[in-house]
C-alpha cells in the first residue's frame, strides 16, 4: 500500500500568513500523496464583528446560526480555502479544494444534543473515499474546508480535527495512512506553560492516567480522542506537533506519536 499523509493545520497558523506561507512550502514538498484539512483561524470571528453578527459560545462551543452559517461558509470553503490552494499551486503542488458538499465529499447531519442547540453544526455520517481515492489516483492533493451537508440543501458548519479523522478512517484499507495534527505547539504537552514538556509517545493506557491526574491541557482532549479513534479504525499512525517542524514530524523526530497500545 502506498503512505497517505492527512494532515490538519490548526486556525492559530491560518492566522499567521508568515508561518502559513512556511508551513504550505514544507506541505508542498512532501513527496506522494497527501490531503490537506484545514480550520478557519479568527478570520470569522473578525468578520462576524465588522458585520454586527452575534456570536454566541456555549462550553467552549460556537453555535452556528443561519448569519454565521453564511459567513464561515464564504470564510473557511471561499477566502481561506482558495488562498490555500493558490499558494500550493505557486509552490508546485497540484491541488484542489473542496467542502463537503463538493462531490459529496462529506455527509453530516444537524448535531443532535439534549439539552443545547448548537445550530448548524454538522456531526458526520460518510466520506466519499471513492471521490478522494480518484482525485489522489491523478496526483491531486485535496483541500478541504470544514463546512459539510446533510444531502437536503442544508450546508453544516464541522470540527476540522474530525474531518481529518474520518477521511484518515475512510481511507485507511486503500493507504498506509499517517493522520498529522500540526499547530502552534510542540505537541502534547506536560505543562502547558512550558514548551519543552513534549510528552513523546502517548499510548491509550497512559492517556487514561493523564487524563485522572487532569495532566493534559483541557483544549487538547478533543485531538487525543480524535487520535485514538482514528488508530481503532484502521489509521496507521497519528502524530500531533507544531507546524514548522513538518518535515521533522513525518521524521517521527519532533512531536508526540500516538500509539494505541
């Protein structure tokens, strides 16, 4: 089988257009197959204020009303998403980008939740592997946003961490596939304020003692139970990490590895 690295690039680098015009170079030289999934940085959260939308956080969570639906949709899958592919084109990386709703890429249905209505938020149901399978076999690297579709009309805002994990899932009986959560941090951290604590391997037992001695920073939870999903469904190596030292992750050489025993 041939190696297929999924890669997601967190919002605080989009923000950056230094450290994301470095991190698409080293993305663009990764040789083979390779997708890009990406989040969508403040740029909405920015926009949302010059255009007087109210944003409303529920536990952390942003809830998509049919205005912010709108506005991530022409932010995340219009301006961020083709600013990327453009950029990778100028560093010779053929790609293309796509939402969910392209080709019907990715099936979502509204989030369902018994108590908090999240609005437009999509939880996913299906990836089309045979589309992606097809766009890698002609040497195109995909770009996806976070916006999905429930297959009714409605687009649906959708976790980009998650994206990453159910294309690696789907993919992982047609590729030898490496899921890369890369960011602003060195990987997973002992102690948050101290860049230097990179806890190098993480296996599922030690996660669960992490996780009761509450070691591990509260924003990190959600990318490690993404990670252990994906290496139950399949994926053959996930590795979180900071974005600059892309080569050096693929290298097994920076970041944490997670491994699921």
């Amino acid at each position: 089988m041939n190696t297929l690295y999924v890669i997601k690039i967190g919002g605080n680098i989009i923000d950056d257009e230094t450290r994301l015009s470095s991190f698409l170079r080293s993305f663009a030289s990764i040789e083979g197959k390779k997708i890009l999934v990406h989040g969508g940085g403040k740029l909405a959260a920015k926009l949302a204020a010059a255009l007087g939308i109210e944003q409303q956080m529920v536990d952390g969570r942003r809830v998509t009303d049919t205005e912010t639906l709108r506005m991530v949709t022409m932010v995340y899958a219009g301006d961020i998403n083709k600013n990327i592919v453009a950029q990778l084109q100028a560093n010779g990386c053929n790609a293309i980008g796509l939402s969910g709703a392209d080709g019907n890429l990715i099936r979502a249905h509204k989030r369902i939740h018994p108590t908090i209505d999240y609005g437009f938020v999509g939880d996913i149901d299906s990836v089309n592997a045979g589309l992606l399978h097809n766009l890698l076999d002609n040497n195109l690297t995909v770009v996806a946003a976070p916006i999905t579709h429930d297959g009714k009309g409605r687009l649906l805002n959708t976790n980009a961490d998650t994206i990453a994990q159910e294309m690696a899932k789907a993919l992982s009986n047609l590729y030898q596939v490496q899921l890369i959560y890369s960011f602003e941090k060195n990987g997973v951290l002992l102690d948050v304020n101290d860049e230097h604590s990179v806890i190098p391997e993480i296996n599922a037992a030690y996660y669960q003692e992490l996780k009761r001695k509450q070691l591990i920073f509260a924003g990190m939870l959600p990318k490690l139970d993404n990670a252990f999903a994906a290496l139950q469904n399949g994926v053959n190596k996930v590795i979180i990490g900071k974005a600059e030292q892309l080569d050096q992750l693929i290298a097994g050489k920076a970041g944490t590895t997670i491994k699921y025993e």
